[in-house]
C-alpha cells in the first residue's frame, strides 16, 4: 500500500489535469441541445477506463444515454467480485449568474476544485478510476474482480438502468455494490449510510361544483374544495407530529437500541440546524430526535397545492377543483405500495361526502436497510478508518437513492454508500465544487477499500 | 312609452353591434399589463354618452382607473334626480382554455352574448344607455335628472370612488341611486334586492424555513408552511359549518320572523341547485336553509392556495412559503374591519409556533340593507312589474355591492337594485354570457323606471 500511496502522490497533478479535462464536458442529461456532450462524455470516460488498464471498456447504447461498463476480473472465481456504480452526466447550470467561474471552465479555488459535476458524482467517479489505475500500475494486477458501470441518466431517474439491468444479469453479477454519491457526515468525519428512506408520492384530486362560481353568490352552501383539501390534510398528521393514516406504522422497523445510542453520538447541534433554516422552531414525531426525523422515520409533507385564485389581489371565485401534491418518505419495512393504499383508503374515508375525490399515485421507491456488517462494509470501515484516521460513523441518508433498491432486489448484492462530498458542496446549485483533500484521500480510501475487500 | 318601445325594437340590431364593440376592450382592472385597456375602455363609454344626447360627458382619472361621469339635468330642480351607477371594469379571464369562445370576441348563440364583462357589468350598464337614448330620441328630452356614474375599478374593490364621491358631493347629490348589477330571482322573475353582503377579503402568508429545502433531507424536522397553512383553514369553520372566529357572530343582525317567511315562499328547489351545480351534497351553517345561506347568512371560503411545486409530475420539495386568500361575506351589522381584526388575532393564535405567520387585509366593504318601500323602489317596482308582466320579489343578495354603502352614508340617497342577469350567466367564471331577452326587456324596464320616477 505504501508503493500505491506514493504513486497517488506523484501522480496528483496528472490527476487533477485529466479531472479537469473530464469535468469540462458539459454532460447535462436533461437538457436535449447537450446530448452530443452525454454522448462524448460517455465515450472520453470509455476510453480512459481503457487507458487505466480495465480489460474491456464498452459504451452500451440505451433509449436514453448510453452507459459506460468497464471490467477488470482476473482475480479468479474465488475472489469477491465488486461492482462500481456511479454517473458521468450532470444537473443544468442556471442561474448561471450566480457561478463565480463558468460551471465547465473548472477552477481551483482555496483548496476546492469548481465546476458542475465536480461533486455529483465526475469527481467521486474519478478517484475510483485513479485508485484502480494505481493498484494496476504499482501491482499488474487487482487483488478483486472489479466491474464498473457508470450511467448518463442519474440525474434524470436513470430511466433506462432498471431496464439495463434486467438485460445484463450475468455481466453485472457481484458480491457486493460500491456506489461513492453521498457525502460525509462533516468535515474530516468518514461515515458508511446503511439506510435510505423510501418514497411514497400521492397526488389528491378534489372537484366540488361543476365549475368556477362567485364566492358571494354561492359561498355557504356548498363545500369549497380548497377547504375540504385543507380539512383532509389537517387530518393527516396527529397533534403528535405521527401520521394519522391507519396502519401507517404497522411494518415500521423500530431503531434498535444500538442504533439510538450511535445516533446520540453523532455530532449534531439542533440549535444551529434550527438557526440555519431560519425557523422559530423544529418540529417532528414525538419521541424521536432531530436527526431521527431526518433519516430514520417516516414522514409525509405537502409538496404543492394548488387551486382557485392566485395571482396578485383580490378574486372572490369559489373554485371548481383543488389538488395536492403528497409525499411521504418511508423507512424499512414499509411497502411503497402497501402505503399508497392506506393513504388512499384512508383520504377517502376522511374527504367531506359534499366533494368527490380522487387519489393518484404518482411514483414510489421501497426504503433500504443493509446490514452494517458484512464483507463489503467492513472493507469500507477499515479503509475508511485508515484513510480518514478515525472510525466512521454510520448514518441513515434521508433520501432516496432507487438504484440501491435495484441492486438489491435485481443482483441480490448489498451496496455501500462510501462517499466523499460535503454537505455543503452546493451539489444541483451555482458553484457546486469538490474539496481536494477528500479527493486525494479519497483515492488511497478507495484503494484500501478494494484491498480489504480481497481479504 | 309606445314610441320608445318601437324605438327600442327597431335599433336592436345596432344595440347589439355597439355592445358587442364595448365588450370587445379587455378592460380587466386587476391586470397591470390592462390598464391602457381600462383607459381604452372610460373613453369609448365617455364618447359613446355623448353619442346618445348626454348633456356632459367626462372622463375623470384618479390615482387608479378613471371615472366616467355623465349628467342630464334639464328635468328643473322640482324633478327627482336619479343617479345610475354602473362600473366598466371586468374579472380576469383565467382559466382561458375554459372558454368556448374569446373572451373578448363577443358571440352571439342560443339567444345569448357570451364575453367577459356581458352580464358583470357592462351589459347591463349598456341597457340602461339605450334606455336613455331611446326616450331622448323619441321626447327630445328626459322627465327627470340622470346622473351616470360609471367606474373603472369595481371588481378590485371600488379604491378611489369613495374619494371621488366625497371630492364630489353637489356633483352626485341625488335622490335616488340606481344599480344594475344584481340578476334577476330567476328567468322571467323580476325582483329587487334589498339586502348584499359585505366582504372581508384577507391573505395569510406562512413562512417556514428560508429557502426551499429537499424533502427527503429534511422532511420530518420542521413546520411545512403547506401542512400548516392547511391546518390553520380547517380550524376556520366549526362542525356545524359555522365559522370559528371569536366574536364573529357578535353583531350579525338576525332575520326577522318575516323575512324568514318570504324566504320560504320563494320559488327554490335545493335538489335542483346541486343538480345544477354538480355537488354530492350541500352543507352550510346549521339551522339555516340554502337560500339563507348564500344570501341571509355570512360565509367564508377559501380563494386560492399558492405554494409549493404545482407542475406536472412530482418535485419532493418542502416549500419556503405558503400562503392563501380567503374571504368572509358579511351581512348586516357586521362591520369588515372589525371582521379583519377578530379574524387576524384567531390566526395567530391558532398558527403553529414552528412557522412565521403575516396576515395582511386586502380589502374589505360592508352589508347594505334597505327598506323595501320608498319613491325609487316603488318606481322599480312598477316599472318591472309591466315589463316582465310579473310582481317582483323582494331579496337579498349574497355577493357585495360595497359603493350601496357608500351612496346610503355619503349622498344620503337610497339605492335600488334592480338587475337584469341570470344567477347562472358564469360572471367571474369562463363562458360569462349574458340573456339577449333581458338585455331588451331590460333596456325597456329601465325606461318605464326613469318614467315612473317622475310621477
């Protein structure tokens, strides 16, 4: 490990020049006048895989953007065979004003590197290829079987992956997942996720009169749609801040005491969490902490309403529909769909009779839970503990991450979320940048990680 | 009276062509990008008086849209002097994709004018016009006074007319006010309203966390303005459909045992009306009818929600802002300010401590209720009795008509409402339309009502 450790370090500069070189292809996967730039991007990463000694490197066409598959399985059958995961194309730019260097000029900055992309996901992608590329040119050989597969489409529901897949079984079989697209706890604190949450997202339709009518010529008669949605979703919540829909915990998985006692640890400061958002005051479900709500149980939010009158003044109409966008965030054992039922049953039991309503589902993700042991996520604890100098922390993610959930339930292997951003890396926003060290300890951490993993 | 009926028969053609040029001007007063058009629109009716033998003509701006004023008064000072109030202004038009025509390319079908503005006020405001000509046409002169007060800001709440009325009290002064904007009980039912609604037209703006956050990242911690918005409106009204509001019934002056039995006997069929509007029921406050309800009876509905994602698909964000318009319809003796007040303090006591909550009043008028006798209604009276060949009801309305007020404390002159549209006519809603029968019955009863006025 030392000879690679030196080689990474010599090596740097190099690094840091085809990073860059990476990094300006402006791979904007939603954005149809870039898919020339998806195309050459999949094709420049290609090429470099090869250039880092992977034995095959291939571009596979999608209905979408292609997808980069590279492989390096010399290790022989005994040998654990790992599976690298991550995506070359990008988010848009704008507002493009508020960059302070152009978001494909990438600049270094203050120990940071700046660009779109730089921390979602190009740069955390690029230190796996560097420590492959290490432990080839210092070894001649990987001590594992490593596969990559790295998508055009992330950033826009990696609509053709799940498809991909399916089609590939054999090719993308492996012992374990490796994906580096979360980011750490904090500064200098390395952290494993072993949770995600799952997403349940409903829309509810309310239709009251026929059409449109003046609110003084009809108002007090008939039930306003606006105000029967308002009655509805004030009933989704308890004046416990739980979720009032029946049997909406049934298949929850309680935090074990272990895991109360490590979320207790982690540092975390609910006064500057509250002073940051600018709000008078936090909320959540009774008897869990700030950052349990975050992460550790469900929840359900109003992602938008809409209905009647909202421009600029005064308009007395008593609106003929009124809708809201809902979601919730679910934790394992729930069942995106079981849920989308109780909701539903439950919306329509509890709607006014003087409304009709309807209850659409518009998408869902199952949450997921890995084991913190395990194969792959000791590698990941050892190489972290030795890259970072201390122990990680294992977290839960809030969000969701749906190609987790098609790895685990299309390739049966368990993944590790083993990322080296930073919070406040403004990934999806102006400046988005990349810290160098998490970089640079980034690459040797992954190194250590394919290393252990032969152990 | 023969003469001006065969009169008004014979130019009924060009009547049509001159109202449908009127209701051509998108003369919407809330629209900033529409005020050349109000402007448009105060000139064409100024021109168009002088056109019909009016003895002035003028147009007055104010810090708003300008006012319309037109005088006749060559009656001599014994004869009473009679002031029409009528407003040029129209609703807005959204939702446009709603509309079987243009808006504002008047058509002509099954017997009636559909545009905006043709029953909400300018088709009714027209009638009376041609009243006018047809009687200077035929007698060269008028049996009264005639007033026309025509203003271009009655659908954003009349700002500036109360200024203009007291900046112009000998100008205006008159014995009787005449209003043609309320609709007629039903088709071929006359009837004269004695009673509107006043208006308490609030905005509550929620605010949560200072910027739109992640759902999945943070939901769960805090306050969702959407959630609390919601929550805060349902407590608006009580299980009874009575409004929660402390103190909000305090001075509301109950319907007399008689008034109550002319409310019976009036022609109303509920199981028609939700048939006709489409609902699975109706509610309303507990222990009052539906005709009690939409006109006898203060309300309070919900106008418009605005916050969060509202495009298609779904966006996991938990919004910075929320916010809703919501209005009171207020009867005698409730007073908007008052309203405003006890409706501020319940909202800030009942909103929840995690969010910031503002509210703010966006306008406001009081309810008007007059006695049913009197020179002017005794003149309306007759006058629509021999033109629909049937007594009128006597009603309340539930919309507001706030410058009634303004006449009854100001000019110390009683207001008639006698109306020529149909409750059905969408005013305020797509496909606004206006009954070509009423329109000349119309033009008919107003000319016997300025005859009978002089008697």
């Amino acid at each position: 490990m030392e000879n690679i450790q030196a080689y990474l370090t010599s090596n740097q500069d190099r690094f840091i020049k085809e990073l860059i070189e990476f990094l300006s292809i402006p791979s904007i996967s939603t954005a149809p006048e870039h898919n020339s730039d998806v195309a050459y991007c999949g094709n420049w990463l290609k090429e470099h895989l090869s250039s880092i000694g992977m034995k095959t490197s291939t571009v596979y066409a999608t209905a979408g953007h292609p997808i980069v598959y590279a492989e390096h399985c010399e290790a022989g059958p005994e040998a654990p065979t790992v599976l690298f995961y991550g995506h070359y194309d990008v988010q848009p730019i704008d507002p493009l004003h508020l960059w302070t260097n152009p978001p494909f000029e990438p600049t270094l900055r203050d120990g940071k590197i700046f660009a779109r992309g730089s921390t979602d996901d190009k740069g955390q992608v690029f230190l796996h290829c560097k420590a492959i590329e290490a432990m080839l040119a210092v070894n001649g050989t990987l001590p594992i079987n490593v596969k990559m597969l790295i998508e055009g489409e992330e950033e826009i529901g990696s609509i053709h992956l799940e498809h991909f897949i399916r089609e590939h079984l054999d090719l993308l079989s492996c012992d374990t997942v490796v994906v580096s697209d979360t980011p750490l706890y904090g500064p200098g604190m390395p952290s494993l996720c072993y949770g995600l949450r799952g997403l349940c997202y409903m829309e509810v339709h309310v239709t009251g009169p026929n059409r449109d009518l003046h609110s003084g010529s009809y108002g007090g008669s008939i039930s306003n749609p606006l105000q029967a949605l308002c009655e509805i979703i004030a009933k989704l919540k308890d004046s416990y801040g739980r979720i009032a829909i029946p049997g909406f915990y049934d298949n929850v998985k309680e935090l074990t005491d272990e895991e109360r006692l490590d979320y207790s640890r982690l540092p975390f400061n609910a006064e500057e969490f509250r002073k940051g958002l600018d709000v008078p005051g936090l909320c959540g479900e009774y008897g869990y902490t700030t950052l349990e709500h975050i992460s550790a149980r469900p929840t359900l939010d109003v992602n938008g309403i809409i209905g009647g009158f909202t421009g600029i003044g005064a308009k007395t109409v008593l609106p003929s529909k009124a809708s809201a966008k809902i979601s919730m965030r679910l934790v394992a054992n729930q069942d995106t769909l079981d849920i989308a039922s109780k909701f539903t049953s439950y919306v329509e039991a509890i709607a006014p009779p003087t409304v009709q309503v309807e209850v659409e589902n518009l998408h869902g993700a199952n949450p997921v839970l890995v084991e913190k042991t395990g194969r792959g996520m000791n590698a990941a604890k050892k190489a972290l503990q030795e890259a970072y100098g201390r122990e990680p922390y294992f977290t839960r993610e809030g969000g969701s991450i749906p190609v987790c959930l098609l790895f685990d339930t299309i390739l049966k292997a368990p993944t590790v979320l083993m990322g080296f951003g930073l919070q406040d890396e403004n990934a999806h926003s102006p400046d988005e940048h990349f810290s160098l060290d998490n970089f640079r300890i980034g690459m040797y951490a992954s190194s250590l990680f394919y290393n252990y993993l032969a152990e």
